[in-house]
C-alpha cells in the first residue's frame, strides 16, 4: 500500500520547509532511512530521510516553500497506481499539480495584467519620472529558479527575489556571490527616495521566527543581576592554552573559558541547567550550552553538548565548527536543539554590559561585556585590572534571585580562580 511523505515537523514552532532538491528521481527505489531530499527550515539547511522502503510513485511537490504536514511525494510498490494529491494553490514558490496545468489562452494572470496596466497608466500620468529598469533573466529550469541553498537562505534573510538574478554558476544556478553581489549593489534612487517616502521592508523567515521567539519570552516573568570579575588569572589561562595549540588548531577564546566555567558552574547549581515546562521544573543532567551568533538579519543558537565533561580545548574545537557551520549556513536540526543554558557575548563590539533575553523554555541566560582594564582599589590602592561584567537574565517561574546569584557567584569565583573549575 502506497505511503504518503509529508512535510515533517523538524523543531519547536516550525510551520514550514523549502524543499530544494529531490535526491531521489520518479521511479528510484528508496530504502527507510536513506536521504530522500534537501529541505531548508529558518535554520538550517539538512537532508530528510524517507519514511518507508519502495519505489518512489510521485513528487508531488518538486521545489519551494511548503507547510507542515502537507504532502510532497508517494512511496509505494512498484507498477502501483497512486492519484494525485489535492491540487493547491502556490505557496511561495512551491510548485504543485495545480501549477503545472495548462492555462486556457485569455486566462492567464489577470491579476497581473491589471497591475501591469495600472502601473504604464502611473508612470506616463504620474507627476514623477522614474526611470525603467530591465532586470536580468532569472537562472531557470522547466520554469523554476535554480540556486544553491545557501544561496536561497542568504536571499530569504536579506529580501532579496531570486527571480530577479542572473545565476553565474553551473548551468546558470545562482549561487551566494551573486546574492551577496545584488545585496551590495547600489540602489536607484528616486524622487520618492529622496522626498522621504516610508521604505517597507519584509520580514525574512528567520526575523519572523525571532519575533516569535521574543514575543514568547517576554510572556515570561524575568529578573537580571549583575556581576564584575578580575579577569587576571583567566587571562594567564588564555595565554597558557593559546600556546599549547599546534598550527592550524582553534585557538580558545575567552568565551571557552566562560563556557567551561559555566558549565562546572551548572553541576554545582542544577537548578540554573533547567528548563520551564507549565507544570514543572526539568533538571537537566548535562551542561548543553547555546553560543549567540549573529548571522545576515538575525541570530542563532547552536548547542555544545556536554560542556562540563570537555576540556577547554575541545570546547574551543566544538564552538569554532558551529560557528563556522552557522555562518555557512550548514547547521543540522539537532545542533540547535536541547539546549540547557545560553551564552550571549557582544564584548567582541565593545559593549560593556547589556541584558540579553531569554531563549525558552530556558531558566536562564549570560549576557557577557567586553574585557575592559579598570581601576579598582584593593588594600586601600588603586590598581588596574582586565574585568568582565556579567549579567545573568532568569525566568522567575523557574529561579529566585538567591539562588541566581548563588549560580553567578560561582562563574565569578571560578573565573577569578579557574582552577577551581577545571
């Protein structure tokens, strides 16, 4: 009996996948649990594997934006005859049988046929004078634009219509230059521009989901507390690793130490390494740490697992690869997932100190400033020291504010005296 693939719920809060390339053809023989095709969430970028064993009847969907749930494909024994899933409009992009019927001649468009006439009649009465601008020819196959997932990530989170470029790799597949190139390439300007006109700007997938997100977080009820460290004995720490890296290796940062010291800091307050479920506390068993990266119009939280049982080198090697593989565009499903606390750092952009949101179901978040020489005054002298000021953001649900500063005392004293930690 013939199985339906449907799109695939794949983490909290997704509504729905571009799906950007089938591995497998009409006709191939599929086996449960190999890679069937290439679907892009507001995340990330990964291969889904198949639902069943058999040969693959039907592509329902062959490229772009679906919902969650929808079906895009039929698996069945071979010779089987399947009907057609339901015909529905298009989605984004998404293609579908309804697309790919022919059109009776004198139907096509008239929506857009009434645009195109409204906008002539606007451009020869209108009292502005815009100059018309050809657009390229969009990299196409069978009516469909080819382009690379990086590619359509980058363009989905800066706006930017692939339809609107011309493609310079393979066969005319548009590639992340040419989107980078069209995201730096000087605007017109207008008389509109230039009288002030209000210029509207789309929300991107990712945007959407973190507007989601912080809206989530700020439903919760949140305090912060603060606290400055003498940052001497980490630096020698720093020092001592950087030296110890052979050519080529991942040099630990600051943020290493930090996720070290919090993660020994964690098993000694478990109540912090917890998540907020309605009805419950959940004490998690490990340390899984989220880095904060920014990316083009957004951020995301990859996870390193494990924290408190790793040293600080493979730390430095684990949180190097995320963050490389985010920029890329190239992170799993699973590297964003299960996360139990979150590291938020902007002292790279010199801020002294700022309070980050949370990141549910989450008890807490660090927001960690830059490394700063400050005069501080020990014995009666003042002396310059390298400080840190942290701020640690906490779901009330979950903590009180002795036992956040209890946490946050700890991650002081072990960066203050990293032996303690390791």
């Amino acid at each position: 009996m013939a199985t339906e693939i449907k799109l695939p719920r794949l983490g909290q809060g997704m509504e729905a996948g571009t799906i950007v390339r089938w591995l497998k053809s009409e006709g191939e023989q599929v086996e449960k649990g190999e890679p069937l095709y290439e679907l892009d969430t507001d995340k990330v970028t990964q291969e889904v594997e198949a639902d069943a064993s058999g040969v693959l009847l039907k592509i329902a969907v062959s490229e772009g934006e679906v919902p969650v749930g929808r079906t895009i494909a039929v698996i069945g024994e071979e010779g089987e005859q399947v009907s057609a899933p339901e015909a529905e409009t298009e989605v984004d992009g998404a293609v579908t049988e309804a697309d790919e019927q022919p059109q009776e001649e004198g139907s096509r468009a008239p929506a857009r046929d009434e645009d195109r006439a409204r906008g002539k009649q606007a451009s020869t009465n209108g009292s502005e004078q815009v100059t018309e601008i050809k657009t390229p020819e969009p990299a196409r196959a069978d009516g469909r634009v080819r382009a690379s997932p990086l590619a359509r990530r980058i363009a989905r989170e800066r706006g930017i219509d692939l339809g609107s470029l011309r493609g310079t790799g393979p066969e005319g597949r548009i590639v992340a230059e040419d989107v980078d190139r069209a995201a730096t390439a000087p605007a017109v300007v207008t008389v509109a521009d230039r009288t002030g006109e209000v210029e509207r700007v789309p929300l991107t997938s990712l945007r959407k989901t973190i507007a989601r997100r912080m809206t989530e977080a700020w439903q919760a009820p949140a305090f912060q507390i603060s606290m400055s460290a003498d940052m001497t004995r980490a630096v020698e720490l720093r020092s001592r690793l950087v030296e110890r890296v052979k050519e080529g290796g991942a040099r630990p940062s600051y943020n290493d130490i930090l996720i070290k010291v919090c993660a020994a800091a964690l098993m000694r307050h478990r109540d912090v390494n917890a998540r907020f479920a309605d009805d419950a506390v959940e004490l998690l068993p490990s340390a899984d740490i989220g880095i904060a990266v920014a990316v083009p119009n957004g951020l995301i939280v990859p996870v390193v697992r494990a924290c408190e049982v790793k040293p600080i080198e493979q730390i430095a090697v684990e949180a190097r690869e995320l963050v490389t593989r985010t920029r890329e565009g190239k992170l799993r499903q699973e590297d964003l997932e299960g996360g139990s606390f979150t590291i938020s750092n902007l002292g790279m952009y010199g801020v002294e100190q700022f309070t980050a949101v949370l990141n549910p179901p989450q008890a807490a978040i660090l927001a960690v400033g830059a490394l700063d020489e400050r005069a501080v005054v020990e014995n009666g002298q003042v002396a310059i020291r390298p400080t840190m000021t942290m701020t640690l953001t906490c779901d009330h649900r979950s903590l009180d504010g002795a036992t956040a500063s209890e946490f946050l005392r700890t991650v002081k004293d072990f960066l203050e005296e990293p032996g303690l930690a390791l």
